[in-house]
C-alpha cells in the first residue's frame, strides 16, 4: 500500500494514462508492429524509460 501511495504523489491521472499509453505502444512495437525493426529490446526499454520518466 505503501508504494501505491507514493506512485500516487508522483503521477497524476494523465501522466499516468498517458504511460499505460506507452506500454500498449511499446508492447506492439516490441512485437513488430509499427516498428522500423532494427531495434532491439533494450533500445525500446531505454526509450519506453525516458518517456515514463519525462
């Protein structure tokens, strides 16, 4: 409960839409879809990461 709480003081209601935006983004992406595939797993995270936190 803990975490939650704190999850809830960083993120408001859009920010944290706007990241499950991200994640269902990510996830085709990661499977092939709208991607220039060339780019690794670890280059999405990295980017997924960036724009979670920014």
């Amino acid at each position: 409960v803990k975490d939650y709480e704190t999850a809830a003081r960083s993120y408001n209601l859009n920010k944290t839409f706007d990241i499950i935006s991200l994640l269902r983004e990510y996830d085709l992406k990661s499977k092939g879809v709208d991607s220039s595939g060339n780019t690794t797993d670890g280059e999405l995270l990295k980017e997924l990461m960036f724009k979670m936190l920014h």
